[in-house]
C-alpha cells in the first residue's frame, strides 16, 4: 500500500467522521431540560455540542432549551413518518443519536439533516412568538393594511430568527471545517431544504371582528405550518431524492445529478451520495442498523409496511393477540364522555 493511498484514505475517514458528528447535538433530546441553565459553564457540560456550538450555548443560553425541543420533535416526527420503513429512526444511547445511519451520505442521512435543521427553526420561532425569549419576539415587519385589504396585526411567527439561529447552530460544523467536501455540501444543502420547507409554506391567519361576525375588520397575521406538515414535505423530498455527485464548475465544486439524464435538484429537493443499506439484517458492526426481525408488518399490504418487504421475505410468525379500545361512547351532559371497554381478539404479525 502506497503511503499517498494510505494518507487519502486516512483524509476521507477523517472527512466522514468530521461531517458525522454534526447531528450529534440531538442528544439533547435525552435530556429533560435544558431550561435550568443558568451561567455559560453549564454549556459545557452539555453532551453532543462541538466547541463552536458550546460558544454559541453560552452567547443564547435562554434558547438552548427551544433547541432541546427542537431535537426531539425531529426525532418524534422522523419515527411518525418512518413508522412503517424498514429504518423506523430507532435511536441509541449514545453519539451519534441515530447511530451509522446518518454517518454515510443515505438518503435517511439527509432526511434527518433536513428535519433536525427544519425542527429547530421551528422550535425557536415558536419560542419567540410564546414570548419565551428576550432576544426576539413576534415579526414586527408583517404590518400595515395588505393589498388584499385586511389589516396585519397579531403575532406574526418570526420564521428569519428561527432560520438564522438555526443555519448558525445547525450548520457550525460544516462552516467550520470540509466545505468543499461532497459530504459536507450534502449536508448544508439538506439543512438549507428542511428550513424551505418551513418558509415556503408559511399560512396567512385571521380573525374577523363586528357585529355578529360581520367581518367588517379582519386583522392577519403569518404563521408557520405545523410540524407535521412540514415532516410530510420532507418525506416527499425524500421519496424524490436526488443521487448526487462533487463536480467542479470553474473554481467551484458543485453537487450535480449522478445521472445526466436527470434534471438538475432544486434547493428545495434532497441529494444524496451513497446508496441506502437494505435494512434487513441487523448489523453489529453498524450501530443503528437494527434489521427488522420482531417489528410488527401488515399482512395484506403490498408496500413498504407488508410482511413480504417489511420481513425481507423471512417469512413472520403470526398470533392471536387480545386487544383492549374503547367502545359505546356517550355524551353526557355537562360535559364528559363516558365509553365501555371491549375485548375483541386480532391477529398480529411479526417477522422472522
């Protein structure tokens, strides 16, 4: 082995587990609260931050916690939307929170880039309009009579605080250090999807006031989506990814399509480097990477969630399993809802 190939290869491992250790502030998540931070010194202690995030904690302690909520809506919602996949978002004890999944350039790695980064936009946007944070509040630009005639006044959510602290926060490591790497430009390109999935489906509500609900004066205000919304946008994006690849264009090094005959992503679509692993077999060598012998499959479904795809063609174990809902409810007035339980017995599937 010659010693240029060993440096090369020694470069490219460091590029990687440079560029996968970003996503390690979710271990934030697993912490109750993050609220009582009360002096910078508590930043350091903080597990999953690298030196430059810790410096940024200790400049927005208030907002650390917004951004402890932040990390667990993105992992609450990428196992929503991941419920039924092979990969469900199963999550470790420890860095990083998804394990080798989001190590590799996938295109589950970019979907939790763009939902982490998406997610705490979210979470300090509504930690300003909550009046939660000293340092920003409602999106006192959004005012004046519209053109459509009514009146701006509210709360307007303050979507470029939350952006701006999270292309800050979120994208620190990839600024720092790599950023002509193809991992680190995939990276900041799915974080910067994620935020536009937020801002370019921002709503107009209002609130109509008069006699009678005349409507005669009828004040707006704007107001981010809800965050399942925006989980359902990622996960088209990342049903359409687009397979990438570093190219240099003049003195600039680019992501462009694999394939030529695809059109060219936009900056709202997801890119990815590196094929996905099947998911079927549990890997021990690969944290995170859990297989799917147990998880429960459905057995007439022909997609993703069936038992032939979900079990690998393993073949699944089914039992007779006694099922406790609530049946028979009635109002009664004022004002509660009384139900019965009923037993009823169902099958249930698991693979092999």
């Amino acid at each position: 082995m010659s010693s240029e190939y060993l440096i090369r290869s020694l470069l490219m491992l460091f590029l990687a587990l440079f560029s996968a250790n970003a996503s390690n502030w979710l271990y934030l998540a697993k912490l109750s609260s993050v609220g009582s931070i009360s002096d910078e010194e508590t930043c350091e202690k903080l597990r999953g931050l690298i030196q430059r995030q810790v410096q940024i904690c200790k400049r927005n302690v208030e907002v650390m916690d917004a951004v402890r909520r932040g990390a667990q809506l993105a992992i609450d919602e990428c196992q929503f939307q991941f419920r039924n996949r092979r990969w469900n978002c199963s999550t470790l004890e420890s860095v990083p929170l998804f394990g080798k999944v989001v190590t590799q350039g996938t295109r589950e790695a970019a979907f939790v880039y763009a939902l982490s980064a998406a997610s705490v936009a979210f979470a300090v946007t509504r930690a300003c309009s909550s009046g939660e944070l000293d340092k920003c509040g409602c999106d006192r630009n959004v005012h004046g009579v519209s053109p459509e005639g009514f009146q701006w006044s509210g709360c307007s959510d303050n979507i470029a605080y939350g952006v701006a602290f999270s292309q800050s926060f979120v994208d620190i490591r990839e600024r720092s250090k790599g950023q002509s790497s193809n991992r680190a430009l995939m990276n900041l390109h799915n974080n910067e999807a994620g935020r536009k999935a937020i801002l370019n489906n921002m709503r107009v509500e209002c609130k109509c006031h008069g006699v009678s609900g005349s409507c005669e004066v009828k004040t707006c205000w704007k107001a981010m989506p809800p965050f399942r919304k925006v989980g359902n946008i990622i996960k088209e994006k990342f049903d359409g990814a687009t397979e990438v690849e570093l190219r240099k264009v003049g003195t600039t090094k680019v992501l462009v399509p694999r394939n030529s005959q695809f059109k060219p992503h936009t900056d709202e679509d997801l890119v990815y480097l590196d094929p996905s692993p099947d998911f079927c077999e549990h890997d021990p060598r690969s944290p995170g990477i859990l297989g799917t012998a147990g998880r429960f499959c459905n057995k007439t479904s022909k997609a993703i969630d069936g038992c032939e795809l979900m079990c690998c063609g393993r073949g699944f174990h089914t039992e007779e399993v006694e099922v406790v809902d609530r049946c028979s409810c009635k109002f009664h007035w004022c004002c509660y809802v009384k139900c019965k339980q009923c037993r009823k017995m169902v099958e249930m599937h698991t693979c092999r």
